[in-house]
C-alpha cells in the first residue's frame, strides 16, 4: 500500500465502506470546569497573598527603623504617613528593652530627613494606630536601614484615665480623713 495515499485522507473508507466520522471539537463541560478551577486557584492564591500581607516585590521601598519607648496598639502592615499620606508601612515590631523597634518599609520617592519626628498617632478616637512622620528643616536625609531616634511615643488613653480617676479617689480619700478632725487637728467625737 502507498504510505503517501493512505496518510494524506483521501480514500479513507472502512470495511463498511463508509468514511469515518470525525467528532467536531467543541469545548466540553470537562475543559470548562478547568478553566473555572485555573481561575479558582489563581484568585485563591491572589487573596491569600493580599490578606496575608506579603508583599512580593518591594523593590520600590527601603527599610527604615525607630525606637519608641511604647507602640501599644500599632500592628505589622499599619499605615506610615505623612500630611495624612501614606507613604509606606510597619513591617515589624520587636522588643528592645526597655522599649520596642519598629520596622517599616518606606517608598522609595519619599526621602526621610534626619531631624523628621516618627509619631504614633490613632485614626479618630478608637481608630487604629499609625506611624506618623512629621517634616524637619534638615536637608540631610537618611540612609536606607538607619535607625531613627527622634519619636513621640503613643499616648496612652486607658493610662491617662487611670491618672485622672486616681488623682480624683486620692483627693476625695484625703478630704473624709480629715472630715474627723477640727481645725485644732483633735478628734470632734
């Protein structure tokens, strides 16, 4: 038999003496449901990423550190502004006793001058907590990975509280002890 006539399809008749017929190529529920699984995974994937706080290429940033003697509240991946505009984030907090260094990855358009304040602040009343960094006068600025000494730690609202009740029950505590005593200091009783 000539190979050439048999593979270029002419004559392809069974022992029945029919032509074979050739399904057309549609697309199956099978190649469907893969498409939806390849995009499924993607998007998991995607969220997983997000929420987590991964990032992936920071080429754009460069890491700064500062001590604070108390980041109460501040959480990894909270916000680093400045004029209300954010202009990186807190990648890591550790303790260095007695206070604490904060990490953070700043862009890389925006330079830190070495005289800028770092500031814990909150957003509203109980909002949560930011790094803020308010402008010097210098023009030097820092170097990626520096440390950076001059900030304002957060204030504290269950503390100042706490001092104002305090300094209230103390003030009421001395007035009933000598509620006892005539002018003279002798009992009235």
């Amino acid at each position: 038999m000539d190979q050439s006539r048999s593979n270029s399809g002419e004559n392809r008749e069974t022992k029945t003496g029919r032509k074979p017929v050739i399904p057309r190529q549609t697309f199956t529920a099978e190649f469907l449901v893969g498409i939806f699984a390849i995009v499924g995974v993607a998007a998991g994937g995607w969220l997983a990423v997000g929420l987590g706080g991964v990032t992936l290429f920071q080429g754009d940033q460069y890491s700064l550190t500062a001590e604070f003697d108390n980041v109460s509240g501040l959480k990894r991946g909270a916000s680093v502004e400045i004029a209300g505009v954010p202009v990186g984030q807190v990648a890591d907090i550790t303790l260095n006793d007695p206070g604490a260094l904060v990490a953070m990855r700043i862009n890389n358009e925006v330079p830190v001058k070495e005289d800028d304040i770092f500031s814990i602040r909150t957003k509203g009343i109980i909002g949560d907590r930011f790094v803020k960094i308010s402008r010097g006068g210098s023009d030097i600025t820092l170097e990626p990975g520096s440390t950076v000494t001059e900030t304002e730690s957060v204030v504290d609202l269950e503390d100042v509280i706490g001092k104002i009740v305090h300094s209230m029950t103390k003030g009421k505590d001395d007035e009933d002890e000598s509620d006892g005593e005539d002018s003279a200091g002798t009992d009235k009783k």
